[in-house]
C-alpha cells in the first residue's frame, strides 16, 4: 500500500499525497486505523518528526480523526474529487521555498535592527557562545549543526523582546526545516555560515544596526544560493 518516500521530496507531503492516494483507490476507507507512528516511521523510512508534521496537516485538512491512546482515523472524503482538492490545497498551503525565504528575509532584516538596539550583554555572550560551539562542531554532525543554526537565528529574534516574532520564527524555522537540512548537509556551507554568523554578531557588539542588517541579509543571501544549488543539483539527479 505505501512505500518509503523519496529524499528530493518534502517528506510529510509525500506522506499525504500517498495516504490520498490510497484513500482515492479505495484502499483506505473512511473509519479505517492508520499505523501506528512508530510503524509509519518504518514503512516511510522517515523520522517520527516528519509522520508527527504530516499526521499535524492531515488533521487541520480534515482528513483524520486523532483519538489520543487509540489511533489515528480516516474521516470521510468523496474519492475522487474530494482527494483531488486536498493535493492542490496541500501543495498551495505549504508555499514554495522561495516564498518563506522572502518571509525570512523580512523578519531577520528587522529582528536583528531590535536586537542590535535592545540585546543585553547577557544575550551577545549567548551569541558568541553559540558561535563557538559552531566552530567546534565536527562538520558531519549534521543534526548538532542544524540545532545551532536555529538556535542562533532563534536568540537573535528573543533579545528583540518581541514575542510575537518570536513565534513567527519558530513557525518559519520549522517550515524551512527540509531545505535548511539539505543546505547543512553541502560540503563547507556550516563553516561558512558560522562565519557569518560571527560578523552578525559582532555588528550587534558595536551597537551598529545598519551594519547588523546588512550582514544579517549577505548570510541569508547565502542561504537562499546553497539551496537552490543544492535544488538544481537534485533535480539533474532524477
């Protein structure tokens, strides 16, 4: 019924678009139990996190039922047309990389301004540590570089005092998840970013926002380049 999903896809929509798949063909049929998280890790080759995102979408589109002790349940969906929308629907709610890319853009340009104004001496030396745990990261610590990097970015955001920023950040973060991972994982590209990541903050030492902006947008800049390179590169593989 279902097999791994593929790596150059987004993992939970590839997930979704398998289970509407099955709802479509008739294989699943409204009141019937999905496996268990664990067993959908298995069956998808993916980690808990990605069957949590998917089963997360699934339920705000109304395809299942979540009984918290019992199991996961698909609701009712007219088979053809019904499953048809969601697909489109599920590919326009997530917006394309490029599009968060220019949300981020929008708010670190800002959050590092504030945080430049507002950042307690406490707050840069969090910075600076961060930034030297970085530097002291094996390269092939994949998953211990991906968690500095956000939290970084993330600790820039909370020394602005804005909370709901705050939150828009984590909800950014945890979108550009996948392609953040793919950027992470090209060779020479966490070393480079922790040395941006070094110029952003030493700006905010000098209490120099325009400066601050100005590397803070350079860094991301890179960002953006790495992932589409790493995009195109996927793409001439398939």
């Amino acid at each position: 019924m279902f097999e791994p999903v593929k790596s150059h896809e987004n993992l939970s929509i590839g997930i979704i678009e398998q289970i509407i798949k099955t709802i479509n063909n008739g294989e699943l049929k409204p009141g019937d139990k999905l496996p268990t998280e664990k067993e959908m890790c298995a069956i998808f080759s993916v980690s808990r996190t990605v069957i949590r995102d998917a089963l997360k979408t699934m339920l705000g589109l109304g395809m299942v039922t979540i009984r918290h002790g019992v199991g996961t349940f698909i609701n009712q969906v007219d088979r053809v047309e019904d499953a048809n929308q969601l697909i489109s629907f599920l590919h326009i709610s997530q917006g394309t990389c490029e599009e968060m890319l220019k949300v981020r853009e929008i708010i670190e340009s800002q959050a590092v301004i504030w945080c430049t104004q507002n950042a307690s001496k406490q707050d840069i030396r969090k910075l600076e540590d961060i930034v030297k745990k970085g530097k002291e990261v094996e390269e092939a610590n994949e998953s211990k570089l991906a968690l500095l990097d956000a939290e970084f970015h993330l600790k820039i955001v909370e020394a602005t005092g804005n909370k709901v920023m705050m939150r828009l950040m984590i909800n950014l973060l945890d979108l550009l998840g996948e392609n953040r991972s793919k950027v992470l994982m090209v060779p020479g590209r966490q070393r480079l970013s922790v040395l941006d990541h070094e110029t952003i903050v030493d700006a905010i030492k000098q209490r120099d926002p325009i400066l601050a902006q100005k590397r803070m947008l350079y860094h991301l800049e890179n960002v953006r380049n790495a992932i589409q390179a790493k995009a195109e590169a996927i793409s001439s593989e398939i």
